[in-house]
C-alpha cells in the first residue's frame, strides 16, 4: 500500500519549531471542541505503512542524554553495591555514560532518527497536563489533548476516545491495532470494552489460539513473582508483544513498559538504571526484527516517549505537580517517516503532539473531540 502524507503534514516540516504548538478550535453544534494537533513527523523517503508507538514509564531525560546521575549514584540510600552499578554505568563524559545506559539509543536512534529532550542544549519536551502523573499523561499521549478530568490512576474507563481506538475505524485498520503493557490500568486507559482493541496488560495471560511461545510465556507469567501488584515485569509484555507482531502483523502496535517508574518508586536507582537498559535492548530487538521481515522493513516507523519525568536527587523517588522537573520529558523517532536531525536542534515539543504524528505517518488526519467539559492545554 503507497500510503502519501496530507497536506497538513507538508506544513509542518520543523522549518520553524512554533508552527508545532499550532492548533486549530472550532464549535461544533453538539458543543464539543474540534482541534487539529500539531505534527512532528517529517517527509519520508518511504512510505511508512506501520508505527509502533513505545513508552518507558517514568524515564528522566537526565538519564536518557547523560547517563547514570552521579549523586544517586554515590547515595547508598538509593544505589546499592555502588562499586558494581559505578563500573556498569559510570564514565567520565556525558556522552559515554548514556551510550553505556541505552546503547541502542545512541548508536541506532541517534545516527539514524532523531531525539529531543536534551535541555542543556536547548531542546525541550513537555507534558501539558498539569497532573504529571500516569492516567493523565497516557491519555494526552494517546489522544493528543488534555483532560484535567483524570485526577487519579484509578481504573475508570476513559471516556475519551485514543488514537488506538481511532485508528482501529479506519479503512485499512480495522483489526491492525493492538497494546500491551505492564500496568493493569491500560486497559481502563484505552477502554478496551469500547474501543475493540485488544490490551494484554498488567498479570494478563494472552488468550485465543496460542503459538508455542504464547503458552510458554502464560506458564511461565504464572509462575514469576512481581514485585508490585499492578504492574507486571516487562520482560513479559515485551514478549507478548514481539509474539504479536510476528503473528497477529498489526499496523499500528503500542507497547507500553513500566519497570522504570516503579523500581524509581521504590528508591531503587540500581535495577531503575538495569530497567532503562533491558528496555533499550528491547526496543533493540523489536527494530531488529522490524527490519528482518520484508512485510515490515523500510515500511515501520517507531515512535518512543515517557508519560512523565522525575524530580531531582531526593525527589527523584516521585513525580506530579509539585514535583520540579517532572513535567520534563524526551521524544526519541526511528523509521522512513522521519529524517535524520542532529540532538542539538534546538526547539519545543510536548506530549500531546504524539497522536497526531502517529495518524499522519500512518497518512491519516487525525482529528479528535475533545469532550465537553475537559479543558484543553493549547500548546
């Protein structure tokens, strides 16, 4: 399938960084608002007929552009066997402590995709909810808009229609879209009783026909402890997921992992540093295989990003409103849809312009209600 990009996305080419933050409203009769979201994808060589859409829970885009912080590092409050994590992950520069957290990122991703995020350069990445944590931060990813509704991350199915269920209408889609995660809340989040799409997430067990793996996987789920009741070890939703795409061929994948946020709740920089590296090789792995199978190869575009950041040294255990420099976070962009760009580029992008990009590599223009009611951040 030769899918071109709209006219809408010719606009938006990063000749200037404002003309992201535009947005177009307009009153319907029924009362709700129509906006147009910003994109950030740029003209392809290629056509990109699939995304998979990716989200490290909680990554600090501290960690992300240089590595292992020194004073968690060296805080045995927060860092144990500091001897072992120092050789592992500390380097004298920058920019060898990130290649020797997330290798995948700043060999492959950053030769070949972009990432924004590097505030010390002047690239900046924001949420736009004012929550700061995970409900609200996942829907304005996955929605492209702000609730301020979502006040909590109780599992209350979202009356707010996401990109995923959106996408799943469209010709060509029906069927193509499909999420995994680690917490129990994603299926709440997208709504799965409404939306037709299939989560696995949380201690899920996959379902239906099952290949070899799948079974092997549910047997061995079972029988691994977590340590935390609502979010599962990411090693299984990878693999879910990676089962997934070999066999079920979505056209548009969300993967979310979540070991990031939750070892860094439990003051544990040590295994939050090991989870920022298992993910990166994963994403490694997913890429790898994208480019191996002729149906995905050259046609897949990824797209990576955190529903929120962290504040700094003792406030790194937490996030929110209150919690400075949590409201920073970091876009990372692989694939045909994107040219190459340099990470000192400097600019602003948030959070909430993430669905659009994803509609419009898929050559959709997406345009989505907001819900009467919620307030809507303009970028």
């Amino acid at each position: 399938m030769n899918l071109t990009y709209s006219s809408k996305m010719r606009r938006f080419l990063f000749l200037v960084p404002l003309l992201f933050f535009a947005a177009a409203c307009a009153q319907t009769d029924e009362g709700v608002d129509v906006r147009e979201p910003a994109v950030l994808a740029t003209e392809a060589s290629l056509p990109v007929e699939n995304v998979v859409l990716i989200t490290l829970d909680g990554l600090r885009w501290e960690e992300v552009f240089t590595g292992a912080d020194a004073w968690l590092l060296e805080n045995p409050k927060y860092t144990s066997d500091v001897d072992a994590v120092r050789d592992r992950f500390w380097r004298e520069s920058p920019e060898e402590r990130r290649e020797a957290l997330m290798p995948f990122f700043w060999s492959t991703i950053a030769s070949q995709g972009r990432i924004h995020g590097n505030r010390a350069l002047g690239s900046n990445v924001n949420v736009t909810n004012t929550r700061v944590f995970s409900y609200p931060g996942y829907n304005e990813i996955l929605t492209g808009f702000v609730d301020e509704a979502i006040d909590s991350n109780d599992k209350v199915p979202n009356a707010n229609e996401t990109l995923l269920e959106w996408v799943n209408k469209q010709p060509g889609f029906e069927g193509k879209v499909t999420a995994f995660g680690s917490w129990d809340v994603f299926p709440y989040i997208i709504n799965e009783e409404r939306s037709g799409v299939p989560v696995n997430a949380g201690f899920e067990a996959a379902s239906g026909e099952l290949t070899e793996k799948e079974a092997w996987l549910n047997q061995l789920q079972a029988q691994t402890p977590s340590p935390w009741t609502s979010v599962r070890l990411d090693v299984f939703t990878h693999n879910y997921a990676l089962e997934s795409l070999k066999q079920d061929r979505p056209r548009l994948l969300y993967i979310s992992y979540g070991e990031t946020d939750d070892f860094a709740h439990d003051a544990e920089y040590r295994h939050y540093l090991d989870a920022a590296q298992r993910t990166d090789e994963m994403i490694r792995e997913l890429w790898d295989w994208v480019q191996s199978d002729p149906e995905y190869a050259n046609r897949t575009a990824f797209v990576i990003t955190t529903d929120h950041g962290r504040g700094d040294k003792d406030r790194w255990i937490g996030h929110g409103g209150d919690w400075v420099g949590s409201e920073n976070i970091w876009l990372a962009m692989l694939g045909p849809g994107f040219t190459p760009m340099e990470e000192t580029v400097q600019g602003q992008w948030y959070q909430n312009q993430v669905a659009a990009t994803v509609a419009d590599l898929l050559g959709l223009d997406y345009q989505n209600r907001v819900p009467v009611g919620a307030s809507v951040i303009q970028p």
